[in-house]
C-alpha cells in the first residue's frame, strides 16, 4: 500500500480495494492480466461509475462465457439423445424380429436362463401366455 493511500476517505479506500479485488477476480476468471485504474481524489463519484461500469462489464463477458458453454453442452447432449434414441428404435426393431421368429422352445429355454428376480417384459409375458406354456 502506498503512502497516497491513508490520505484517502475510508469509502475511496473501500471502493479502491474492491475494485481491485474485482478485476484481480474476474481476471482470473477468464485468464486474463489484472487492469489497475487509479482513483482520482477530486473525481471519486466518477471513479465509483467507471468502477461500477467495468465490473458490470465483466459479470456481462462471465456471463456470455458461461452462456456459450451451456448452449454448447445442450447441443452435445441433443445429439447424444438423438443417438441414443435411434439405437433404441434398432434394438427394439431387432427384439421384435427375434421374438417372432423364435419357437416356443426357444423362449422357454431363454426364459429359463433369466434370474428369477429380472421381471420379464410384457411382451414377452404375453407371448409366454399365448404359446400355453406359463400358467
């Protein structure tokens, strides 16, 4: 701290340190250097504006960041979802297929292999049912 300091009103010295406390923070933030800006005695009112300006400015780039990060992610996750789904509608097509071209015996002898504790899907129960083979 320099000695120009302690002549200052403790408000000037309030507002200095949490200037620079913001800069130092939000520059770090976005890894960026620190800026300093000196207050001005006779001008402290218009210090407090520009103060309040800058770190109105930064709350605004740390906002745009963190909004271009978000609507980045929600695009990574729609297309997951769209990837995901489509493998769904495959895997069901091809559960389809292999249920109506199995036998009786043959799904008696899958649903033997299954714990007892795994609930079997309804369509599955349903052709268990149908077949006579569950009572």
């Amino acid at each position: 701290m320099s000695t120009e300091m302690f002549a200052k009103t403790p408000m000037e010295v309030a507002v200095y340190q949490l200037h620079n406390f913001s800069i130092s923070f939000f520059s770090s933030l976005l890894g960026g250097d620190v800026v300093s800006v000196k207050l001005d005695n006779s001008a402290s009112g218009a210090s407090v504006v520009a103060i309040d300006n800058k770190i109105e400015q930064a709350m605004d780039l740390v906002k745009n960041h963190l909004m271009y990060a978000v609507r980045e992610e929600v695009e990574i996750l729609k297309e997951q979802i769209k990837e995901l789904a489509e493998k769904n509608n495959q895997l069901e097509r091809e559960n389809y297929l292999l249920k109506n071209l199995a036998s009786p015996e043959q799904l008696e002898k899958f649903q033997s292999r299954i714990p007892t504790d795994t609930p079997i899907p309804p369509s599955l129960r349903t052709r268990r049912l149908s077949s006579g083979s569950e009572t």
